[in-house]
C-alpha cells in the first residue's frame, strides 16, 4: 500500500477499535492488553465496537468494512526506544507501511488496501502503537510495559473522545482474561 489514503466510496459508520498483537511474545500483545483494559475499565457504547484482533488477517475484513473510524493499537517497531508511544492518523498510515514496524503488519496493510480497493476502506485510520521492551515466549507484559499501559489505555480513551464518544469509568472495573492468565503465569499456576 503506497502513496495517500483514501477512503472508500461506501456510507460511512460506526467505530471499531481493534487490538492486535501476540499475546503469547510478552510485549508483543500490548494492543490486545489495551483494548482489554479499556473494556474492563470502561463502560462501552453501543456505537463503538472493542475487539481482539489477535494475529487474525482476512477475518477482520468484514469488521473493519465502511467504519467510519478505525482504532487499532499495537506493538511498533519504529526504532525508538522502549516504551515510546506512537500515533499515526489518516494520511500518515501509508508511510507507516513503507517500513515494516509491527511483526503482523503485513497482514494490516493487505487488509486496508483491499478494502481500499472495494471501495470499503474505514473514512479515518489511527494507530497507536507501543515500542515493545521484551518479546520473550510468555504471558503478560514486561513491568515497564505494563506501566506504560495505562498511559497507551489514555491515549486510546482520547482517541474516542476526540471523535465524539465521552467513556464513563466503571464503578467495579474487572480483570481481563489475558491479564489474569498472564498474572496466573507469574504465580506459577497453570490455568
């Protein structure tokens, strides 16, 4: 995918925030954890759409067809040391294809150009990402990365708001399942 991002032809609706990355490489799930934070933290509309993209490809075709804004949060390779958080929006998703930054970017980029090409593409596209600290084979996030969740969750939560959709906090937010396994793990308990 090269070049300015247009958006398809299609009407237009709906926010779809997606949380990609391998949950089973530490850091490299740091897109799953956020949208799972966000879940269990805040209370969702019903016009915006919290999934976990795992490392899927074509199956999430058909959620990100005509939205008219997709979130997606991930783990970024750009160079910047650990724990920089990065945001890319509309035209600037083109460039952030040019160099591969995300271990399942090729997927993404093959998704948004095939909508693109449909004529489907979601009208606006933000990234934002977290440069991983560690990608070792476990569960749950490095401490330095857990602790720049919260900030990665904000941004995420700013992103809604900046588009229109205010998130009220959860008077007895939950833990998630990634982040109970991953606590789980660490206790040496297998589930």
């Amino acid at each position: 995918m090269s070049g300015q991002f247009t958006p398809g032809n299609g009407a237009k609706s709906g926010i779809l925030v997606i949380g990609m990355g391998n949950v089973l490489m530490q850091d490299e799930g740091v897109g799953v954890r956020a949208v799972e934070e966000i879940e269990c933290n805040y209370h969702i509309p019903d016009s915006v759409q919290i999934m976990d993209g795992g490392t899927t490809g074509t199956e999430l075709l058909a959620p990100m067809r005509n939205k008219k804004h997709l979130i997606i949060a991930d783990a970024v390779n750009t160079g910047a040391p650990p724990g920089t958080l990065v945001r890319m929006a509309d035209e600037q998703v083109p460039a952030f294809f040019q160099t591969k930054i995300s271990n399942h970017q090729l997927g993404l980029c093959d998704l948004l150009a095939l909508l693109q090409l449909g004529g489907d593409a979601p009208q606006h596209v933000t990234i934002v990402g977290m440069v991983p600290h560690s990608l070792e084979n476990r569960l749950g996030l490095s401490r330095k990365a857990d602790t720049a969740l919260v900030q990665m969750v904000a941004m995420l939560v700013g992103e809604l708001e900046d588009v229109g959709v205010a998130l009220a906090k959860r008077a007895n937010p939950r833990t998630g399942f990634w982040a109970s396994q991953a606590r789980l793990e660490g206790a040496g308990i297998c589930a």
